[in-house]
C-alpha cells in the first residue's frame, strides 16, 4: 500500500483541516510537537504522509503528483489555475472576493470605463473584468494593503478579498461588486484520482458526513 501524501497550506488553515481529519480517524502526532523541525510528517500505520507549504504553492504541488491531495483556499485555486479536482468545500475560512473602491467608482464600472484595478490576484481580476463584464482595464498587480491603491490615486478599484469589510470601511472604501464567495477546498491530483480511488473517495464520502454534522 503506497502513502497518500497531503499537502496543507500553513498556518490556521492547516490547524484546523487537522481537526477535521481527526475526526475521520486520520491522525499524525508528530505534527503537534512544537519544537519540530520536520518537513514531512508520517503515520506509518495509516500510510499517510502530510507536509505544509506556502497556499500558493499547494495547486501545483498536487497538479504535478508531489501530494495526491491538498487543501487550501478557493482563492488561490483560482489565481493558479492548476489542473486539478475541487471536490469537497470545507467551509472554512469564509469570505469573498470582491471589487471595492470609493463609492464614486461604481459608476465606472456600470459604463464599463477604462480603469486600473490594483490587486493580489491578477488572474481573477483578469477573468473578471475580461470575460464576464467585458470591460477593458489595466491590472496593476501589488503585494502588500491593497486598499491603498485607489487612496493614493494608483488605481480607481481593488480587487480582493473581503470578511468583514471594516478595513474598507475604515479606509473609506466600500464593496461595489461581488465576484465569488471563498473558503477552503480539498483538490486532489488527477491521476491519483484514478490510482487511488478507493481511498480518495471513501475519504471524501467520511468528510462529507463530518462535515454535515458540524
């Protein structure tokens, strides 16, 4: 019997897919040794193999075979666009993704006006605004508090996530348009799909009734 290997990304997310992997019988103590300096952590019994990674690099750890399964937020799958299968939502981490702006903004985007959009996410943005408004912009990509970007006149909306809104609101800026709710996702390699059916889906199916409990 050969390992299945998931992929988590780090930090809250991973804690908490952890619980609800407990709760189906998968459990991997060495993971809640503080002191730990281990990449990859093992359950010889189970024959699972779990590593945690940046969000971003999850997709293509798993597109490419190096995990069968990872679990990570709706956003970056998206934004990476790996070939992959999404087949269980988590409800964790609920949000959103929206355009936001000062509330003069809204007009330009009713009349579908050239603007800039700043954004983490370039790829959504582009998808967006190109195939499901059809209205022209420039993404101007950013790393760091996006909300400055139509502050300081570098663009006239954002696109980003959104969970409660008090930043933007903080910041003078409000939700102008919804673009997709988000939370986090199980995504599984394609071809271990096949492999490792049996395994993959009786997984699956004990998720879902963890999750239809909780």
């Amino acid at each position: 019997m050969r390992y299945l290997t998931f992929a988590l990304a780090k930090g809250r997310l991973a804690k908490k897919t952890l619980e609800i992997l407990e709760q189906i019988g998968f459990t991997c103590d060495e993971m809640k040794d503080p002191d730990s300096r281990k990449l990859i952590f093992v359950n010889e019994e189970q024959k699972i193999k779990i590593f945690l990674a940046k969000a971003t690099d999850v997709p293509t750890y798993v597109e490419y075979g190096a995990a069968d399964i990872g679990v990570v937020g709706r956003d970056t799958i998206l934004e990476e666009g790996r070939k992959l299968y999404e087949v269980i939502d988590l409800g964790l981490g609920k949000c959103r993704m929206c355009v936001a702006g000062p509330k003069e903004a809204k007009e330009l985007l009713q009349h579908g006006e050239l603007i800039r959009v700043a954004t983490k996410y370039p790829n959504i943005a582009k998808d967006y605004f190109y195939n499901k408004k059809h209205q022209t912009v420039e993404i101007i990509k950013l790393n760091g508090s996006i909300e400055l970007a139509p502050i300081v006149g570098l663009s006239e909306v954002i696109v980003d996530i959104v969970e409660t809104g008090s930043t933007l609101r903080e910041n003078g800026l409000d939700v102008l348009e919804e673009i997709c709710t988000l939370s986090a996702r199980m995504v599984v390699n394609q071809v271990s799909m096949k492999m490792e059916h049996e395994r993959i889906t009786k997984l699956i199916s004990d998720l879902r009734e963890v999750l239809s409990r909780n």
